[in-house]
C-alpha cells in the first residue's frame, strides 16, 4: 500500500505490475490451460502467483473494471460511446450488482480481480486484493458515508474490453507478442491526445505498445480489426513523439518492454483511460483494476467466433461490426517520422482503380513505362495526415508566347486545393513572382464560378540564400515548426541534372522559371514535411524519384529529366488527371470507416460521414462541369495547350470533350459507386 504522502501526489506511476517471470514453466502453462472460471476462482483464493493476466484465459475476453457512485454513470456510460476504441462499454451493472451474468457465470466484481485500485477525490489511496471490506458501511471514511447511503447499494460497475484478449489470437496469426516473451505486463502510455469529454469526465487517451516486426504490421491490424471489444485495430503504428510520447522507457502504467531489429512500435486504446477519466473527475469514491490485472470474462473474442459477440445491450453498435471489406491495409506513410497508416481493402481497391485509369496514355507520350503502383494511394494517405498543404505548379512549355504557360497543371491544382479545403486543411498555392497577378486572377475567377471553394493564399519564394527555402517552410527557420506537411507539385518545370529546366522537347526555359525546387530539396532533410510529385513526361518537379526510368525509356530523358524527387511520384497521361486523381482519393479516405478510425484515433462517437458533410465533399469533388469551367478560365487568359501551342479546349494536345471529360466521368464513377470496382 501506498504511504499517505505519496498517496496525496496522486501518483499511479508505481503501477509496475510484478511480471509472470516468477512462475515455473509448468506451472505457467497449468495456468495457461484452465478457463477463465478456473483461474477466476484462483484470483478468489488470492493465489500469489497470479498477479497479471497478460498470457492467460487465450480465446477469451478480457475486462477492464471501473466503479463509479451511481451519479456519475450516465456520464460515463456516454463517455465511453463517444470513445468507443479506449472504452468498448461489455457490460454497465445495475446499482448494487456484483455479478455480471451476461459476461460471467459465478463471478463477484469484488473478488475475481487480482489487485483493486481505490480513489478518493480523484486521488489513489490505496490497493487491495479484494472489495469486500468496502461491502459495509463501516468500511468507508466518515467524511465520505454522508454522500454513500451503502457502498455497494449506490455502485455501478462498467466492464470495459481489454486488448490482452487479442494477444491469444496474435499469437495464432504468428505475430509474435513481446510482453508475453518477455514475460513482462504490457507497456502503457499516457497521450496527448485528448478523449471526446462527456459530463464531468475527460481525460487523455492511454495507449498500450506491442512491438511487431514491419513484416507483420497487416496481420496484426486484420486479428485485432475483428476485436472490436478488444480495443480493435491499432490507433497509432509508428513514432512515439507523434502521439506525444516522449520516453518509451518510462512507461506511466505496466512494463517496459525491449524491441527487437526490425520491430515497429503498434499502439492500440487502451481502458485504462478509464483511469485518468477517474483522475480528473475526481469522485468522491471509486474502484478500478490495477492496470494489467484484468477480470476474465466467459466470452469468446470475437475473431473466434463467427459473429461479434453481443453479450449486453450495453455493447457499444458502432463497435460491433467489423466488416471484412473494411479490413484495414498498412502502408508507410514517412520514414521520418515513422509513419504508418490504414485503410480499408475497398479503398484502397478502389484507389488503385483510379490509378489505373490515370495512367492511360492516349497522348502516347510512352508514361506507362515510369508507372510505379501505389504512389497515388500513399501520397493521399499522406495528405489525409497533413493539416497544412502548398500546391505547386506553372510550366512555360510555350515559351513563344506571352504568357508562356500551358494549360495542364492548375486545372488539377484547383481541383486538388478544392478537395482539401472541403476537408478542412490549410492550403496555399506557390508559383513564379512573374505570374503571381495572373495566377492570383485565375484563383479570383475560380471562386467566382464555383470552381475553386473559397480562395486561398498564393505566394512566391525567392532564393536569398541557403537558408531561404528552411525559412519559408519552417516559421523562423525553426525545423520544429513547419508551415507546411505536405508539398504537392503538379506539371511543375522541374530542375534537370546540370542545373537547367528543360521542355519535352528539349528547350531550356530556365529564366522563366523561379527555384521552387530548392523546397523540395530542403523537405528531404525536415521532418515533418512530406512531398509529392505529379507528371506525365520525367520533367516535372518530383519526377527525380523515377530519374532513372525517364533517363533509360523516354525520348531526351537524359537530358530533360528531372533530378529533384519527391517522397512519391504520381504518373498519369495528363498531369491534370493525377489532380483529379488526388482530389477522389482523399474523399475515398475520408468516406472510409477503417482510415477515418485511425485518423481520429478511435475517439468520437462514429466513423461513418455525416450526411451534411459527405455532400459538402460530393460537391468539391472535380466535376465535367468544373474542369470545362476552368480549362475556359485559363483560355481567357491566353494559355495555351502545352504540345499543339492551341489556344483552344484542348490540354496537351487532347480535346476536352470527349478525352478529359470521359476520364473525369470514370474517375467519379469508381470514387462514388458503392461497391468496390476492379479493373
């Protein structure tokens, strides 16, 4: 038990669970082979090599235990539907129960829990190994009996899932679980992630940490996805830091636990936010777990049985279906931070779809050979992340005309910028101070049709120095504090090996072009920033990553192509296409139940779009209608086609109606239907 001054600092960091190490290996595995009723009767008894239950009841549900004064329940009870990830709600008791049939055939909350911890005022006094003193009136301070007509008869118990009842079926899949191997309780952080407040209750989210190597990253989020009551599929998989962890050693509840080469740190909830939400709402009296030592429930997890189990009305609905089209996919997102991300197996199918459709080459300009899969979907994915995009684009292929632009580029600009103002990021534009009036023009025009949602800020950059461009990105130059986490350059004159910018036909149109590449450049050394290329010739700003491919295989790459590469390179027929491209698969992200999850962490009461917001999303996605708006927009301003020098509907040689506009109606057929399409 804690002394009387450590308890006053209200401190849970001595909640370093003793580990399994002590027991025998055969009488670990005897543990290992009874049921949950049977060690459930041992934990009765007090049995002192039972202090964990990570490892034990495998197949089984696990529960986090919460006690509240009856009061506050309701309050709880909706805090916990609003954070459904941290706090799957098994089962909330009636005032005064011990029992909790519909999870456990002979159980008493009061003693079926290895160690209790108990709160007053929010503060922890104390732990004990059962309740039952607190059965009798006698048992509670005076200074608390006033506001406690019996201590159990003015009770609740809510049981909450538990992530150690999905460690079993990792095992099962071949991820291997490392507090188990190192027979350790699981590591627990607190966040800086805050919880949906509901009442009197909010708190930070509490995670826990399993290690998994990155091999097995897809079979760990697929088990736990079909968990939902177990916390299901991870909230966070990468760098600490990003959710506001700062020591790994130093975990606030539970073990340390070692990673091993190749590992990468998988965070899921974690129910012992219940705890901190005991914290800050401070009630007069309440009880818990001691994080780590779980009550062990009669229920099947749910991914070994055919069905989610449903054992209450109390089971939360919006955690209690997941689909299998919704399985979660893992792909990198940043190498620095480590960033992974998900998404469901539909969007993804479908984004790949568009992929598909954006690298047709009726030009016949030979860009199916630079075509690498999935540089469309994980650059959406890392602008779903970003809160704060600028657009690049501008290329004088017309350098026999005033003004010297063409056609292809702010078309899909806009309809990127559309997009991903409708989602609620931050975007500015960046182009050459010489068409700065002329661009700030098209941007004015667009908002006045509707084709732009609202405008935005457009800005140029000037080389003044080395540090010019870290200045630009970086508020002060400060590395810490980005302006930006995304760069986006389409059809934007990229830089070549000896320093020029050239055409696809070879010219060089360096004095017309400002060193926007010079951003690019610096991102790769910022954490934090991440870039993405879009083209259709090996010219364009970002298409350095595929330098190699339009050296060997299109016409001038030696000479022509660009050296300055992007996180991913977006290839398509016509630059625009890979906009339009963008635009569709952010909303399929963002219509999607799996990423939307992630992205929020597993907080807020549903992942489904509201239907309010979902047509606001509709209606700035690129539409015939808009992109013929725009293409006649920028001919109004003497901007021609980039390979007929036509100033006509026409970009890159290619009438609007019937190419672009057959392109666009595919591309919103595969974003809108309601099935997945393979192509």
């Amino acid at each position: 038990m804690m002394t009387a001054v450590r308890a006053a600092r209200c401190s849970l960091r001595h909640f370093r669970s003793i580990s399994n190490s002590s027991m025998d290996s055969r009488y670990s595995n005897h543990l290992n082979s009874l049921s949950p009723r049977e060690l459930r009767l041992l934990i009765r008894q007090e049995n002192p090599r039972i202090r964990t239950t990570t490892g034990l009841a495998n197949g089984y549900q696990q529960a986090n235990v919460v006690i509240l004064p009856n009061h506050l329940a309701n309050d709880f009870e909706a805090f916990c539907r609003q954070n459904p990830a941290p706090l799957p709600l098994l089962y909330r008791s009636q005032s005064g129960e011990t029992s909790c049939l519909p999870l456990a055939e002979n159980a008493d909350i009061r003693t079926d829990v290895s160690q209790y911890c108990v709160y007053e005022e929010g503060c922890l006094v104390k732990t004990v190994s059962n309740l039952q003193s607190y059965s009798t009136q006698s048992s509670i301070a005076p200074e608390l009996q006033a506001a406690h007509h019996g201590p159990w008869s003015n009770m609740v118990c809510f049981y909450l899932g538990c992530s150690f009842g999905f460690e079993g079926r990792l095992k099962k899949a071949g991820v291997p679980v490392r507090n188990v191997e190192q027979g350790t309780n699981v590591s627990m952080y607190r966040t800086a992630v805050p919880c949906i407040p509901s009442g009197l209750f909010s708190c930070p989210l509490v995670v826990t940490m399993r290690p998994v190597p990155a091999g097995m990253l897809n079979a760990a989020v697929e088990v736990t996805h079909f968990n939902p009551l177990a916390h299901g599929a991870p909230v966070h998989i990468g760098d600490p830091a990003l959710l506001g962890i700062r020591d790994l050693s130093r975990p606030d509840y539970g073990d340390p636990v070692d990673l091993q080469p190749g590992d990468v740190t998988v965070f899921w909830a974690c129910g012992v936010t219940a705890i901190e939400a005991i914290l800050n709402s401070k009630p007069s009296l309440a009880f818990s777990h001691s994080p780590g030592c779980m009550f062990l429930t009669d229920i099947p997890d749910s991914s070994s049985s055919s069905q989610t189990p449903s054992p209450s009305d109390s089971v939360n609905p919006s955690i209690t279906d997941p689909s299998p089209e919704l399985i979660p996919l893992c792909f990198l997102v940043s190498h620095n931070p480590l960033l992974y991300s998900l998404a469901s197996q539909r969007a993804v199918a479908k984004i790949r779809h568009l992929e598909t459709i954006i690298g047709e080459d009726p030009g016949e300009r030979g860009i199916k050979a630079l075509f690498v899969q999935d540089e469309l979907l994980s650059s959406c994915l890392a602008l779903s992340h970003a809160s704060s995009v600028a657009i690049i684009t501008g290329f004088p292929a017309n350098y026999e005309y005033s003004p010297p632009e063409e056609t292809d580029g702010p078309p899909g600009a806009i309809a990127m910028a559309t997009m991903l103002l409708s989602l609620g990021k931050r975007v500015t534009m960046v182009t050459d101070r010489r068409t700065l009036d002329m661009n700030q023009a098209i941007i004015d025009e667009a908002v006045r049709t509707g084709v732009l949602k609202t405008a935005i800020p457009l800005v140029t950059f000037e080389d003044r120095g080395p540090d010019s461009a870290l200045h630009f990105l970086c508020q002060q130059g400060d590395p810490s504090k980005p302006r930006y986490d995304h760069l986006v350059a389409i059809e934007r004159s990229g830089r070549a090996t000896d320093g020029n910018y050239y055409t696809m036909r070879g010219v060089n149109v360096k004095y017309l072009v400002d060193p926007i590449d010079n951003l690019f450049i610096a991102a790769q050394n910022l954490p934090g920033i991440t870039t993405t290329g879009i083209g259709d010739g090996g010219n364009e700003l970002g298409m350095g990553k595929l330098k190699e491919k339009v050296k060997a295989l299109m016409p001038s790459g030696s000479l022509i192509a660009c050296d300055v590469p992007a996180d991913y390179a977006v290839t398509a027929g016509v630059s625009n296409w890979g906009g339009y491209a963008v635009a569709c698969g952010l909303y399929l992200l963002h219509t999607c139940p799996s990423h939307q999850r992630y992205l929020k962490r597993g907080l807020g009461l549903e992942y489904t779009t509201p239907q309010e917001q979902l047509q606001d999303w509709t209606a700035n996605l690129p539409s015939v209608d808009k992109e013929e708006s725009i293409l006649s927009t920028l001919m109004s301003f003497g901007i021609r086609s980039g390979k007929t020098r036509h100033l006509a509907m026409e970009v890159d040689g290619l009438t609007f109606h019937p190419t672009h506009s057959d392109i666009i109606t595919r591309l919103l057929e595969v974003t809108l239907s309601s099935t997945t399409s393979n192509p």
